[in-house]
C-alpha cells in the first residue's frame, strides 16, 4: 500500500510540469493570441487607411489648382437656381447676335425631373431667314445654363420664316454633403474630362449690374 | 558478470513501467516549458512591436487627417463637379428636337426653286413637314430621297393634294431612327 502511494506522487510530480505547460498554453492560446490577432488586424486596417489619405491628399493637391475655375464653369452650366432669367437673357442675346427678331417669350412654371433634376419650359417665337433661324437653332446648345430645343414649328411665308420655339433647361441643388475623411475620391474619368471640356465652351451669361440707387435718402422713412 | 544491486527498500522500489512513464513525462515537461518560453516570449515581442507599429501608423494617419480636411474646400468643389457632371450626362439624354431637324433641314435644302415649306414641326420623336411642290418629277425625287434615306425611323406621306395654281401639296411624317 505504501509502494503504491509513493507511485502515485512521483507520478504526480513528474507530470505535474507538463500539466501546468498545457495550462499555461491553453490560457496564452485563449487569451494572449487573440489579442495579438486583433492587433494585427488593427495595424492593418489603419495602413489601408494611411495608403487611402495618402493617394487621397495626393489626389486632392493635383486637382486643387484649377478645381475652383471647373466648379464655377459647371454651376453655370447646371445651376442651383431656376435659371430662366439668365436663359431668356442669353436667348435675347443670340438673336441680336444671329439677326433674329424674339418676341412673345414666356416661362412656365418649373417642374422635377428624373435625378435630381429640375426643368423650366421657355417658349418664344422667332421672325427671321431660315437660314438665321436654323443657325440661332444649332446655338441654343452652345449657351449656359444648358438649354435642350424640345419642340420647334417653322412656317414659311413670302416674308420670311416665322418658328415657334420650346426649350427646357435645367437645375439641381449641390450636393449637401461631402464624404468621410477617409473615403477615397478619384480623378476625373475621361468622359468626365470630355464633357468638362464641352461644359467650358459654353457661352457664359452676362449680366447687368444695377447700382444702388444714391438718389434722395428719406432722413425719417417711418415719419408721415 | 557486474551484479545489480538495489539498496532502496523495498517500498521505494518502483516498478520498470512507471519508471519510464516518468522519464517521459519529466523530458516532455522540460520540452514544453522551453517551447512555452520560447513561444511566450515570441508572442510578447510580436505583441509590443505590433503596439509600436501601431501607434507609428495611428500617428500619421491622425496627420494626413488633418491635411486632408485642410483640403475639405477643394473636395467639396471636387464633389460638387462631379456632381455636375454626371447631373450634363444625364441631361445629354434627355429629349431633344435638334437631330431631328437636322435630319429632315438636309433635304429642304436641296428643295429651293423647287418647292417650298408650309409648316414644319420638330419634337423629339420626329418631325411632321408640309410641303409644296411644284412639279410631279420634283415631288418623285423629294419622295424617293426621303425614303430611301438611313436618316429616318419610318417615313409616311400622311397626305397629298393637287392645286392646279401651287402644285403638289404633301405633308410628311417621319420618326426618329
């Protein structure tokens, strides 16, 4: 029987080291490793997003040069404001320009398009030669705000060509927000670049300035 | 021939199988401390170059950070013109009468001492014309030019009248291709 017990405690203190190195590993491979995972993990994800605003500032000061002069030419083009008046003073202006005469313009009300997009009908009528009226026609797209002919009815007399005209333009609000710091931009595609390019070549609309008026100054404006 | 003495008593004797089980599992022991120090001291160094890496990586991302937000003007000019721009693209196709008219103005060109033009009405899915002319062989060639044209979905003569003092009067319908 005493043979027996002393067996058992060498066994037990022989085995005992090896026992603790399995607790030991279990306790490490339970609790050490998934933190150092998670690290990793962490480190890895925090390069990405260094590379991400490294190309992004990189981007950013490329572009910054000239990127004010395209989003001055672009609101013209697609304004955020219904652009009726500045269309019927470009419309005027080209038929002085082509030797048309333009009369009875009106505007209908705007209505929402498709996309964000809202559009605004002007109509008016054009008295000229044909080949004028067929040449203020082609300009219409070469104005800004953009401006689509939607309808056209041309008749013909002895004194010349009288042409109804409908055409629609269009605005949309700007966009409201801007991405997360860390979300990447991209460069301008080349089919962005090509309609940049059409988009400057638009005719600017010119506008009058009107300065207030230094007449008379009321010196009691709420007096009787 | 060597003799084997034991001078344990005889309690303390211990049996041949026992005997190697411990062996084995006092050189496993030691092999499994040295393997755990050698892992455990592995898993630190990972863990505090990976904590230093860490930082290095937070600490210029938090940099580029504020660069790029000292940039925020131009993003939002970047934003608002690609905004812009795929607000044009979509407006190129949108409806539009101008194709159409130039389609059908090619052949009334051609019309001047031969005819001329009542009433023509453009809209983005065709174009409906009214047209005098004054002679049959000058109405067959306008029919024949318009018709065999690519320029055009369908063309129809929608009607055709005979005035003895203007001619031949014709009004045309065509659709877009």
């Amino acid at each position: 029987m005493k043979n027996l017990s002393e067996n058992v405690r060498r066994a037990v203190f022989a085995g005992a080291p090896l026992l603790i190195v399995i607790v030991l590993f279990m306790i490490v491979g339970k609790f050490g490793v998934p933190k150092v995972l998670e690290l990793r993990s962490q480190v890895k994800s925090a390069q990405k997003t260094e590379e991400k605003l490294t190309q992004k500032l990189n981007l950013l000061q490329t572009l910054s040069s000239d990127v004010a002069l395209k989003a001055n030419i672009v609101s013209s083009a697609l304004p955020d404001t219904n652009p009726a008046l500045a269309v019927m003073s470009q419309l005027k202006n080209l038929a002085l320009n082509q030797g048309v005469v333009l009369s009875e313009m009106r505007s209908s009300s705007a209505t929402g398009g498709t996309g964000g997009l809202n559009e605004v009908s002007i109509s008016f009528k054009l008295d000229g030669a044909r080949p004028q009226v067929n040449s203020y026609l082609a300009e219409i797209t070469k104005i800004a705000p953009i401006t689509t002919v939607r309808k056209i009815t041309i008749s013909e007399t002895a004194g010349g060509t009288s042409a109804d005209i409908g055409v629609v333009s269009y605005w949309a609000d700007f966009p409201k927000t801007i991405p997360a710091v860390t979300e990447p931009i991209t460069d301008f595609s080349p089919e962005d670049k090509k309609i940049l390019s059409n988009v400057s070549t638009l005719i600017q609309p010119t506008f009058m300035k009107i300065p207030p008026s230094s007449g008379d100054i009321n010196p009691n404006p709420f007096g009787q | 021939m060597a003799i084997k003495l034991n001078l344990l008593p005889e309690e303390h004797a211990v049996n041949n199988n026992l005997s190697s089980f411990l062996k084995t599992a006092k050189a496993l022991g030691v092999i499994g401390i040295a393997a755990f120090l050698i892992f455990g001291v592995g898993l630190g160094i990972f863990f505090i170059l990976s904590t230093i890496s860490l930082n290095s990586v937070n600490a210029n991302v938090a940099k580029l950070t504020s660069r790029v937000e000292a940039q925020q003007k131009s993003e939002q000019q970047i934003v608002l013109v690609k905004d812009r721009i795929k607000k044009v693209a979509s407006i190129q196709d949108l409806p539009n009468s101008l194709p159409n008219l130039k389609a059908i103005d090619a052949y009334l060109v051609n019309l001047s001492g031969t005819g001329s033009v009542g009433q023509l009405t453009v809209d983005p899915k065709g174009a409906n014309l009214t047209l005098s002319l004054r002679t049959y062989s000058d109405l067959t060639n306008f029919l024949e030019n318009i018709q065999s044209s690519d320029d055009f979905g369908s063309v129809s003569l929608e009607s055709f009248s005979l005035n003895s003092k203007t001619g031949y009067s014709v009004e045309i319908k065509t659709t877009k291709k």
